[in-house]
C-alpha cells in the first residue's frame, strides 16, 4: 500500500512539472481512445488499483470479524445447551 501512495506521490510531481513545462515531452504522448496523457492514464491507474487495494482490506476484515463472532456464537450456543442438558 505504501509503494502506491509513494509512486502516486512521485506521478504527481511528474503531472504537475509536466502541466508547469518542464516536462512537456509528457504531454506529447497521449492516450488514443481517452484523449488524455500517459500521466493521467498512469494518475488513474494508481488512483484504482490504490482504491481496489483498500476495498479488498476492509472485505477482508470484515470477513474476520464475522468469523469471530461466529465461533463466539458458537461458543456460547454449547454452553446454553449444556446448561440445559443439566
């Protein structure tokens, strides 16, 4: 996750020295079908797969928490019984 936000970062210095003229053999290279820059393109794809990344952590977590708290029910469903049963 770092590396995305690190190579995000470094893009967008590359964009902005670009926008500012430094850099303007970035702008040269376009996109044929998004009328855009290769560094937006590059913007964007950072941008999605650092999104894609944090969608699939929270998932993830989400499914462990509702593992736990379905060996906790579990748990508690047996003794429940056994108190029953005696």
């Amino acid at each position: 996750m770092v590396i995305w936000i690190l190579v995000l970062a470094v893009l967008t210095i590359f964009s902005y020295l670009s926008d500012v003229g430094l850099f303007q053999f970035l702008q040269d290279f376009r996109v044929p079908f998004l009328n855009a820059s290769v560094m937006s393109l590059l913007i964007l794809l950072c941008t999605a797969a650092m999104l894609g990344r944090v969608l699939t952590k929270i998932r993830s977590k989400e499914k462990e928490t509702l593992g736990t708290k379905v060996i906790q029910l579990n748990k508690e469903l047996q003794v429940l019984k056994e108190k029953q049963e005696s």
